[in-house]
C-alpha cells in the first residue's frame, strides 16, 4: 500500500517559484564589474527567469541542450541559473580561471549550444573559440546593447546582447513539470590532474542537496539572513548557495569580481551580511585587511570554509580577534559539493586546544551522506581517529558517473565513490582530511601529512600562506620541504620556523628545507597549486645539496 501524499517533481524552478510567491521582496544584491551596485528582488528575478527562458525557446534551446554560462556572481547569472534549468536544459558553469585550451575543451565536450559570459571575458571568449570544433552557435554577452564589446568570433558563431534577448522576449512563459532526474546542471572539475571532467547534476540531487544544506546542522539559513557566496557561482554551483539562499528567502548579496579583502569588507557592512562562505585563500585576504586597516565586520556572525584545509590559526584569529565563528565544511565537485559539515558543539571538560583541534577537522557526514575510510584493497578501515585510509563516499547527490562515460563507471561494485583524500574519522564520526593521496609524503616506507606541517607554519606570526610539498631524496625517497610568504612587511626567520615543528610532530616529519616566496601559485577554483610546486621543487633538495 502507498502513502496518500501529493506528488510533485523535485525541480528547480520551484525553488525561484517559492521565493518569488513567499519572499519575493527580499533582497538581490549584485557589486557589478564597474563596481556600482545593482537591486533586485526575488519577484523580479523570477520574473526575468521566465522572460529569459522564453528567449532561449527563441534562440532553439531545447530539453537537455547544454547552456554555458561564464560569469561572476550576479543577477544576470542567478536568472540564467534558473532560467535555463528551469525550462529543462542543462546550465553548464565554466570556470574563467581555467586556460583557454581547457575552457575550449570543456565547451567541445559538453557540445554547449549557447555560451553566456560577462563582458570582462572577451579575451578569453576569442582564444577559446579559436580552438573549438563547431557544436557553439552563440555567445551573449551579459550587458546591455550600449555596453557591447567588439568580439572577433570564428563564422558560425553569432554574437549576442543579453539585455536586447530579454527585451524582445515576454514574461509569458510557464515553468514546466518533468522527470525530477532530468539534468539540470554540469559542472567540470579543475582539471589538476588531468583533463577537466564533467559532473552531471539532476534536478532531483539539487533539490534534496538544497533541503540538507539547509538544516540547522549545516548552513541553517532563515528568512531573514543576508548572505554573500564568496564561492564563484562557476566553481560546483556557487557551493550550492544560489538555491539555498532563494529556498529559505535569505538575501543574496553578490560580489561580483571583488573578492579582495577590502571591497568585501566594504560590501558586507554596507549590506549588513550575517553569513558568508569561500575558501581560505579568500578569508586570510580578509583577514589581513581587517588587521591592517582596522576595520571590523559589524554585523557578519559566520564563515564557511571549504575547498581545502582550513588552518586552526584563522579560525582562532575571527574568533578571538572578531567574535566571528569560523565553521569547516568539505565537499568536492563529485558531491555537488556539500559532504561534511563541522557544525558547532560545546564538549563538557574540553580545553581550548583540543575545542580548535577539533574545530579544524572536515566534520560529520550530512544527512543524505554516507562515508568510510577503506585501505588500497577497499576493505573498510576503524574510525579511531588515527587509522588514516582513502575516503570513500556515496548518496544522494554523489557523481555515479562522469558525463560521457558509462553509468556508474566512477564507483566501486558496492557503490562508493572514492575521492582522492586520506582521511582519519572519529569514534563519533568527525572525519578529518590528513592529505590529498597524491600530496601524501612518503618518507622511508612512512606517511607524512602535508596539511598538518602547512597548518604549524601559517600558525606563526610572521607566515602569510604556506604550503608542503614532497622532494626526492637519495636515501628516504621523499622529504617535506615548506614554502612560505611572508606577512606583508615581515621577514621569516627560516632557523625559527623550523624550531616552531619540535614537539608539535615527529622529528623525521620536520621539513629538510624552507624556501621563501613572493606568491604561491593558485589554482583555477583558488586552491595553492600543489600541482605546480611539486614540479618546480621536485629536485631542490638534490640540486641545493641539502639531500646529503
């Protein structure tokens, strides 16, 4: 006997239908690429939505047809968001931060019949489509006709305003009802360690991510909040934001292009932000602007941190220094992205070491979420905190499958995806990232954790960022060797840095060499390129003779 409930599809256009029938005042914030501001409402957005899903009909976009989107957080994205999905095409993020080889290829492989871009991005447009193989019909520049840019485009590949589409389209357009597992979204990872490959979302995983992400356990957003999504809406769905916010009707205020640490202090206190979420790079840049400047952040209460480990000393320092809680998330491309979540618990009798120590891990799996721990063969391995294996994850919103492979070809016989992290988790569940496997060091037949040595160097007063990389060694293999910069106007002292690891881990994990840097290289969803530093430092020890 079945239930006698209503049913209705898992869509995504319910989502901007909700927020436009139940909070349709609430605000739309968007810092545009001129730096001026732009307001809207969710009413109006849904609105512009519709209008712009009928332009697509126009255009020849149908069911399934992959749409590619290359823009900042903004409005503009946010309608093409759910305007495309909404109409049952597939809208497919491009990250700007990727090469134009990559960008071309990505744009070949997802055979995208429309590409939509922030005009910031011509540069980029051009050299890609120099390299294309004929599948684009079209590129539309998100600005109005007066704000055109010339485009030098390969023929066959028409040229397109935005603003003059939205204006010859009407607002008669109904969301329509089908298979909640239809493909709604494609995203592509970074492509760090081979080709970029597409992770093919349906309407249904979107929507059961969004409900999850919501709990009080995870984002816990309420009608009310006003929160800005640091996370590029082109890196794995903005983090899921663009449909959390609207679901609960929470504000958006979207920063455009301006992720330096001073335009985001202006933008939160200008538009009261209480909650915000990126990765590290961005919240040590704020950091060391509130530091420098003196500013403070009068309204923001919580930051999310993802997209790699988040160093102990920054959650302590918003804590401390500015009352702000620092909250660790991790999630991958594969998982739409959200798998964990370190949500805020008090612990009877725990001192102020362990509550950080513990603060800093990944968290416990989300509803919807399964997780373990397996050795090299699959077998699951204890969850004593200690025992470290490769991580494993299956659910509701978790990749089966890359797009244009076979089903089910990215998991094991039992179902698990394995995601290229080693890992420790808890009697109780809180999973902790010890290293990628690849950035895992192995010094004479033993493990060392690159991300705990980063985690010791950043702690010191005078590092700015920090990163560990494994060097060939003659007699042990591999040997860490940390790379640093310097706080601005702060001299590392390299003797000191080093005396800051004894007692704190192993004599052998102690790093054999320290090489001060200007930068670090980054990659394109803003992660320290590992990649990059292992290539360039493969052989320091070797050529400086500090291998002896």
């Amino acid at each position: 006997m079945f239930g006698l409930m209503q049913e209705r599809p898992l869509l995504i256009a319910s989502i901007i239908q909700h927020a436009a029938r139940h909070h349709g005042s609430t605000d739309v914030v968007s810092r545009l690429l001129d730096g001026s501001t732009h307001r809207t409402t969710y009413r109006q957005l849904e609105a512009r939505a519709r209008r712009l899903a009928r332009a697509l009909q126009r255009l020849g976009v149908r069911m399934e047809d992959r749409v590619a989107t290359l823009a900042w957080n903004s409005f503009r994205h946010l309608e093409l968001y759910y305007g495309i999905s909404g109409m049952g095409a597939v809208c497919h993020t491009v990250n700007p931060r990727l090469s134009a080889d990559d960008v071309a290829y990505i744009l070949d492989h997802a055979q995208d019949r429309f590409l939509f871009a922030d005009t910031s991005f011509t540069a980029l447009i051009e050299a890609a489509a120099a390299k294309l193989s004929g599948h684009l019909r079209g590129v539309v520049l998100l600005c109005h006709a007066a704000e055109m840019p010339s485009l030098a485009l390969p023929a066959g590949i028409e040229v397109l305003c935005y603003e003059t589409l939205m204006d010859a389209a009407d607002e008669d357009f109904a969301w329509p009802s089908f298979d909640e597992r239809t493909a709604a979204s494609l995203c592509y990872t970074s492509g760090t360690t081979g080709r970029p490959k597409g992770a093919l979302y349906s309407h249904r995983s979107v929507l059961l991510h969004t409900m999850a992400q919501n709990s009080a356990a995870v984002f816990g957003l309420r009608p009310g909040d006003r929160m800005l999504p640091v996370v590029p809406m082109f890196h794995v769905n903005g983090w899921g934001s663009p449909y959390a916010a609207p679901a609960m009707g929470a504000a958006m205020i979207m920063p455009g292009r301006h992720l330096d640490g001073a335009s985001l202090a202006s933008l939160m206190n200008a538009e009261r932000v209480v909650f915000s979420a990126g990765v590290p790079t961005v919240w040590l840049g704020l950091l060391q602007h509130l530091r420098s400047s003196g500013e403070r952040l009068h309204t923001v209460r919580r930051l999310v941190i993802g997209g790699s480990a988040c160093p102990p000393a920054l959650i302590e320092a918003f804590d401390k220094e500015y009352g702000i809680t620092v909250e660790h998330a991790w999630g991958m491309t594969e998982t739409s992205p959200l798998g964990t979540f370190n949500t805020p618990v008090e612990v009877p009798g725990e001192d102020a070491t362990a509550a950080l120590r513990r603060k800093a891990k990944q968290g416990h799996a989300i509803f919807g979420i399964d997780m373990r721990i397996a050795d090299d063969m699959g077998h699951e391995l204890p969850w004593d905190g200690t025992t470290s294996g490769n991580l494993q994850v299956r659910g509701h919103w978790v990749c089966s499958a890359y797009f244009g492979d076979a089903p089910d070809s990215a998991n094991d016989a039992e179902g698990w995806f394995t995601c290229g992290d080693v890992a420790t988790i808890t009697s109780d569940g809180n999973m902790e990232i010890t290293d990628r496997s690849k950035d895992v060091i192995k010094s004479g037949g033993e493990w060392i954790s690159s991300i705990l040595l980063e985690n010791i160097a950043v702690a010191q007063p005078d590092v700015a960022e920090a990163a560990v990389v494994a060097a060939a060694h003659p007699k042990w293999d591999e040997r860490p060797v940390l790379l640093v910069v310097p706080r601005q106007g702060k001299t590392i002292d390299t003797a000191a840095l080093l005396g800051a690891y004894r007692g704190k881990v192993p004599n052998y994990w102690v790093p054999d060499a320290v090489v001060v840097l200007d930068e670090l290289p980054h990659t394109a969803t803003g992660k320290i390129s590992k990649l990059t530093l292992r290539k360039q430092f493969r052989n320091h020890l070797v050529a400086t003779g500090a291998a002896g």
